[in-house]
C-alpha cells in the first residue's frame, strides 16, 4: 500500500471521497453486512469496545453469533447475548468487573440458552496467533493435564518434533495445539482514522491481532485526522494499515459508557445500574433503550421477546 503525501490534492476532498467508499455514513452502514451466524471476534475493554457498533447490531437483531472474545469481554458482550444474538461465545472470561458478574451471560448459562467454548488467555492468544500467520495451529505447554482438555476436541495434544534430548525424546515431550482462531468479523473501536483508511489503535496490540486474523475488520474511531498516519514517525507503529480494513465510521465517544484511553472514563454509576437491572429480563431491556438512546439509534422497538429463549439463533 501506498501511503500519500499530506500535500496531494486528494486531501482537499471530504474524507468519503478520499477513502473510495471505505468509510460509512453510520454505524448501521458499517455493520449492515454482518450476517446471521457469523463468527464475530471483539476485543477486550481496553483494546476499545465499539459499543455504538454493538447496538447497531443489536437493532437489526442479528441471530446465531459465534462470538469470540480476546481473550475477555465485559459489557459488550453481555448486551448482545442479552438481546439473544448469540448462540456461541468462546472467551476466557466475561464480567462487569468492578460492577460484577455480566447478568445476561450468567442468566443465558444458566438457562442453557447459550453454548459456551471455555478457553485461557493465552490459549485464545495462541488461536488468533496462529490465524495471524497463516498456520493451523500454535503450540502451547501451559493447559497440559487441564480439563479443558477433555472439552476442547479441537485442540489436539502432540509430541514436539524437535525434542532432542535422548531420555526426552524416548518418554515424549508433549505440546497442545490450538488450532487457529479465524472469526469473520473482527469489531473494534479506535482513536482515529485517516483519509487512507489506516487505523490508529495505540499502545493495546490487540486491533492489530484482531484484524491480522479476521476475514474482514470493521472499526469505529473516534476522529478522522487530515495527515497520513503512517508518515507519522510517532504513530506508524501503533497504525494499522487500510490493507486490513473493510470498512469505518467515526463515531464519538463509540465506546461510551465505557471508557476509552485517555479520551473519556466509564459511567461506573450507569454500569452498576445496568448491573442491577439487567438481572432479569424486562430490566435489561429497559437499560437496553436508554443506550439505544444514548447513542441516538432509533428504530423498531425492542421489547422482552429480546431475552426469550426463542430469539437466540
């Protein structure tokens, strides 16, 4: 790719121009293609949860999402298993944090209205690894003689072909192979974008591993800069490239009401309340319309059936 000069002419134009149609209008447009039973890959809250993006998906009621979290979620996931668009989630881990357990993937555990893949950090890392490079499969040592194991048949234990010592090599020096991890989609949010499509993403690496691994990338920033991100010695190396974008729409405060780097903090009082709420099924979807307002999403209305049995899948 080709990175332009910030003194061609092509930077006079509105940035929707200069992007070739990579940027969207909306979130809606930007989430538009993500179909039913895609396997969609987010981030953990600090890599940037495009919460705008999430509601948007949440409106058009999307159905039967593998859902992968890297390697954790939190709200962001709660909320789309909670509007029953979920079928699958694989993660390490998903909770509220300091506002405690996530209520809606409690619920759906419970109620089996949802299939969970239990995995590790580093194993899901290894995973989206593996898919980063091209290769089947990332070797780790750390889950030998776990359960997950038991669990997990795509997961496959071997012995190390490069074992050398004798007495290791006659009782066998055994390795896990995690098997690539290669969603669809990868959602993220990001500080900023510019007229090429590259992608700021900052000091958390996990954007780039997302898009690296993912079929298509789909990003909500929070500005769009005028200068070319990669000319930029200070942040060329914290840029994803447009090469592995598929599309973005700036969105401010997108991760809202969860913070976002140093640009906002979280509502910890709107994410106990949504704590509390979402306990049951008629809360969430009341805290459910007030981020749907929030982020000024208007559309049908979104009543209880969103957390019933027969909507997931």
């Amino acid at each position: 790719m080709a990175a332009s000069s910030p003194n061609q002419s092509a930077f006079s134009k509105p940035p929707v121009e200069r992007m070739g149609g990579l940027f969207c209008a909306s979130v809606d447009e930007l989430v538009a293609d993500v179909g039913d039973g895609s396997r969609l890959a987010i981030g953990k809250e600090e890599t940037g949860a495009s919460l705008a993006a999430t509601l948007a998906l949440i409106r058009r009621k999307v159905r039967g999402l593998h859902l992968i979290c890297l390697p954790v979620s939190g709200l962001q996931a709660d909320l789309l298993i909670g509007a029953g668009c979920v079928e699958t989630v694989e993660t390490s881990g998903l909770s509220l944090g300091e506002a405690g357990v996530a209520p809606c993937f409690s619920r759906a555990v419970r109620t089996r209205r949802i299939r969970v893949i239990d995995g590790t950090c580093p194993a899901i890392y290894a995973g989206f690894q593996a898919a980063q490079k091209g290769i089947p499969f990332m070797p780790l040592r750390g889950i030998l003689g776990s359960d997950l194991l038991r669990h997990r048949g795509s997961w496959k234990v071997i012995d190390n072909p490069f074992a050398s010592d004798h007495a290791q090599a006659a009782m066998g020096d055994p390795l896990v192979a995690v098997e690539a991890i290669v969603p669809d989609v990868a959602l993220f949010h990001a500080r900023s974008a510019d007229p090429d499509g590259n992608v700021f993403v900052g000091r958390d690496r996990d954007g780039l591993l997302l898009a690296h691994a993912s079929r298509r990338t789909l990003v909500t920033v929070e500005a769009v800069s005028d200068e070319n991100l990669l000319s930029d010695p200070l942040r060329a190396g914290a840029t994803l490239p447009e090469l592995y974008i598929s599309g973005i729409a700036r969105t401010p405060r997108g991760a809202a009401p969860l913070g976002f780097a140093e640009s906002y903090k979280a509502d910890t009082a709107f994410l106990n309340r949504y704590a509390r709420l979402a306990a049951s099924d008629d809360g969430f979807c009341e805290v459910l319309e007030e981020l749907l307002g929030m982020h000024r999403l208007h559309g049908a209305p979104i009543g209880p059936a969103m957390g019933s049995r027969s909507d997931v899948g």
